[in-house]
C-alpha cells in the first residue's frame, strides 16, 4: 500500500471505491429491470389471452341461455367433422381466445372483449370476415374454399348513420346462433338481400319472355354473392 492510499479517509474511500460499484450495481439492476419489461414479448398469461382449458364449458358458465347453446346443433356444432369450430376452439374458434375474458382471476379489472359480429360492434368488419376466412379460405371436405377477396361484396363499403363508412362482414347476410339458417329458405334469404338491394323488389328484370319465372328462384341460384366481381378496375382497388 501506497502512503497517499493510507491517507485516504473513509469518506475519500467510499467516494473511491464502494461509490462506484453501488452505481455500477445500480446501473446493473435497472438494466435488468428494463430488459424483464422488453421480454415482456414473451407471453404473459397476466396480459395475452390463450384459449381456455375447459373450452365451450367455460363459455357456457357464464352465457347459459338456449340461444347459445344451440350453436351445438348447427354444422359448427358437429364434432365429427374435424374442421369444425366445435372440433377445434370451440365458440373461440370464432370469438377469438378467451382466457383472460373468461378468468375469475380478473374481477374488479374489467373484461378483455372479445370479437364480436355484425354491423355497430366494436371489432372491424376486416376482422370479423378474417376470422370466418381462417377456415373458410380452404377445403375442408365437401365444403369447397370460398371466393371472398376482391369480390364487389368485400370491397363494398357502407355508409352508417353516423356518416361512418364500413365494410360488409359475412354476418351482414349470415347468421350463425341459430338452427334454421334464414339463407337456406328463398323467402328469407331474399329478405336479407332487400335490407341493402330494396329497389330490386320492384326494378329487377322478370326474364319472363326467357321461359323463366323468378319467384321460383332464389337470389343465390342467379348471383354467387361471394363471387360477383367488380366491373371496373376503378371498384376494384376502392
Ligand atoms: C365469468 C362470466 C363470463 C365468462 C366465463 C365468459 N363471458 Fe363473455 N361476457 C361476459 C359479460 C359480463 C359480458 C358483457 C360485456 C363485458 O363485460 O365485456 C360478456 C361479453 C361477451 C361477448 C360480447 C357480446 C356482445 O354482444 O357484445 C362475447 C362475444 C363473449 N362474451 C364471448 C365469450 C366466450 C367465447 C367465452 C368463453 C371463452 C366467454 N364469453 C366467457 C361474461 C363472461
Ligand atoms: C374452425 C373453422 C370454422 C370457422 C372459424 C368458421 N367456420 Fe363456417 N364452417 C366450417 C365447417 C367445417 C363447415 C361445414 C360443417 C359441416 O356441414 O360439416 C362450415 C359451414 C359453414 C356454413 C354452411 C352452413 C350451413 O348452414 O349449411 C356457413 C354459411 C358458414 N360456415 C359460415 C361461417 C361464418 C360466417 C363464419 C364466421 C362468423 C364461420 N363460418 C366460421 C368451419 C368453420
Ligand atoms: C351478400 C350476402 C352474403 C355475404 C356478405 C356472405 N355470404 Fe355466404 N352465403 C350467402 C348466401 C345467400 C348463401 C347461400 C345460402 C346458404 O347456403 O346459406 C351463402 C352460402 C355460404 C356458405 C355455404 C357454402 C356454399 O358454397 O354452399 C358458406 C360456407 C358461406 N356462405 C360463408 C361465408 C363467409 C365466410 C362469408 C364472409 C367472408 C360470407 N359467406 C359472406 C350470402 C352471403
Ligand atoms: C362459427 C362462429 C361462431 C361460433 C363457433 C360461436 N359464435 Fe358466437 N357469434 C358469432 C356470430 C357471427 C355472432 C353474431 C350473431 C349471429 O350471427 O348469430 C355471434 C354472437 C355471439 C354473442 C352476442 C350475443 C348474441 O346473442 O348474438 C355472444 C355472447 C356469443 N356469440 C357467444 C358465443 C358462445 C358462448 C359460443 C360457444 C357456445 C359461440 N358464441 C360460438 C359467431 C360464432
Ligand atoms: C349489407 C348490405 C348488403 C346486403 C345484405 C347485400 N348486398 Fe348486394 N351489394 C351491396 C353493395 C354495397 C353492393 C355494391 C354497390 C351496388 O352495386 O349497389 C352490392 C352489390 C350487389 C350486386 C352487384 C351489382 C352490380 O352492379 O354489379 C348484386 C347482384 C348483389 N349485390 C346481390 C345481392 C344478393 C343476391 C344479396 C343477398 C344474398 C345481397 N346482395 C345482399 C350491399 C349488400
Ligand atoms: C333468374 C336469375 C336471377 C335471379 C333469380 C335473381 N337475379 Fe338479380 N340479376 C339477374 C340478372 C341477369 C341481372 C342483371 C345483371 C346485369 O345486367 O348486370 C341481375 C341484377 C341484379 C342486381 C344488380 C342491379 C344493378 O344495379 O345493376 C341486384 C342487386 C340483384 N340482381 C339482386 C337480386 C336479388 C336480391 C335477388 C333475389 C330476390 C335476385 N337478384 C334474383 C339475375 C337474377
């Protein structure tokens, strides 16, 4: 040891030696308490919702009533069929994952939502119709990969109440919480089809000088609403 070292006192010595490892130590731990933040990336059960263990039983626990139940006698509802939302995720096959809307865990801090359907909900008619299209966009057996995108449909946009444009989702001619599906039957589905189309009732064409009688006919056996595509180049990119 050095004369001028011995000389140091402890307050010159604290200063020299502890003082900058206490900040180095500091430093240290705040670096680690930054970077435990950043893998924040990683799933956090507390904050990324997964799906629920127990499925449709955790759904059903709190939303018991008939009409959400019957969803089980639907084509969704067969389990069977290995590419159904009963088959897979159950009712988050749709609504998305629900572990976090559905904890207990989570009382007095509010309900994550869950994706909903139809026009005037929260989630985003792209997302509504992306959820559908995570199935509907292959084969899946008898049930042949849909055409959607680019269709005049997809690219239609609406103008809400509220000056608010929007586009159409599949729920905005499709309903999925029943056991009668309304498109099926020609009456009702040409009811969901005069909601937005009113003038066809009266200015269709009735083809009749071509042997045909309309009123035999769904919409659908004509139009493959899925599929009608844009007349121009200009509707196509709206
Ligand atoms: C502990 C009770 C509880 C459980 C379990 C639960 N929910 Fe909910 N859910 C609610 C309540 C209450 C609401 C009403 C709005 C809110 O609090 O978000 C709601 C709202 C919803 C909505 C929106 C309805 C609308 O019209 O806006 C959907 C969709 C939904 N839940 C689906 C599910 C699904 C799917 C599951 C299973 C993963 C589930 N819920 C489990 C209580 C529950
Ligand atoms: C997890 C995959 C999956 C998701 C998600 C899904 N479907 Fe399906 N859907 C199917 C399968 C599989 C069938 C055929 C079931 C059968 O008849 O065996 C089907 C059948 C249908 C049918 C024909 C049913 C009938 O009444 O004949 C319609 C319409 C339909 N889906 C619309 C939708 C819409 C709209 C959504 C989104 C709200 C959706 N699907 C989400 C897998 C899915
Ligand atoms: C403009 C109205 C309309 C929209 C929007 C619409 N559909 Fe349809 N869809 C129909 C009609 C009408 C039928 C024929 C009746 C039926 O089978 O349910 C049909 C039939 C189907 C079928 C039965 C399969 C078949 O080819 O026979 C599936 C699956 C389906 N739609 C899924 C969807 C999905 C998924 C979306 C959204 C991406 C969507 N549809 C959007 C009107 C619509
Ligand atoms: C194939 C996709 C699909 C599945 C599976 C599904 N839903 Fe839905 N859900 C929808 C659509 C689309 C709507 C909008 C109303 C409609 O089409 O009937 C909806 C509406 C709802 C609503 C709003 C309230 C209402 O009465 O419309 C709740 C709550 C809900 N679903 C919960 C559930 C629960 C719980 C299950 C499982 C038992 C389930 N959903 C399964 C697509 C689905
Ligand atoms: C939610 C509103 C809505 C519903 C429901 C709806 N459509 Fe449409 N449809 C539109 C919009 C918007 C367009 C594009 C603008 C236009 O041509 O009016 C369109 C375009 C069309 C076109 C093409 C017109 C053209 O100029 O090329 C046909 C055909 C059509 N729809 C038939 C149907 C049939 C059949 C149904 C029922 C199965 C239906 N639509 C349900 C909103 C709707
Ligand atoms: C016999 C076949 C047939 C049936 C059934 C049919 N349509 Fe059409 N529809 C046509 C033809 C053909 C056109 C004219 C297409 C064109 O000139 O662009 C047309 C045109 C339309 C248009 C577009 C008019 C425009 O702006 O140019 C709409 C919307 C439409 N139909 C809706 C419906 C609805 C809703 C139903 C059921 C209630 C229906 N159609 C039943 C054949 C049919």
């Amino acid at each position: 040891m050095t004369k001028h070292n011995e000389s140091l006192s402890v307050r010159e010595k604290f200063a020299h030696s502890y003082l900058p490892r206490l900040v180095g130590m500091l430093a240290l731990l705040f670096a680690c308490c930054v970077s435990a933040q950043q893998s924040g990336q990683q799933p956090d059960p507390q904050q990324t919702p997964g799906f629920t263990e127990n499925g449709i039983d955790s759904c059903l626990l709190c939303h018991d009533v008939e009409r959400m139940r019957l969803i089980a006698h639907t084509p969704h509802g067969k389990r069977d069929n290995p590419d159904t939302p009963f088959a897979k995720h159950g009712c988050e096959s749709c609504h998305g994952p629900g572990s976090l809307h559905a904890s207990r865990s989570r009382r007095g801090k509010g309900r994550p939502p869950m994706t909903t359907f139809g026009a005037g909900t929260n989630t985003p008619a792209t997302k509504q119709t992306a959820a559908c299209l995570a199935c509907h966009d292959k084969d899946m057996g008898e049930l042949e990969k849909m055409e959607w995108t680019g269709s005049t449909h997809a690219i239609a946009e609406l103008e809400g109440p509220d000056g608010v444009k929007s586009r159409l989702s599949c729920s905005s001619c499709h309903e999925i919480h029943v056991t009668e599906n309304p498109l099926e039957d020609q009456k009702t589905q040409a009811e969901a089809c005069y909601r937005c189309h009113e003038k066809m009732k009266a200015q269709h064409p009735k083809f009749e000088d071509k042997g045909i009688n309309i009123d035999n006919l769904t919409c659908w056996d004509c139009h493959d609403v899925h599929q009608l595509i844009p007349e121009n180049a200009e509707q196509a990119t709206r």
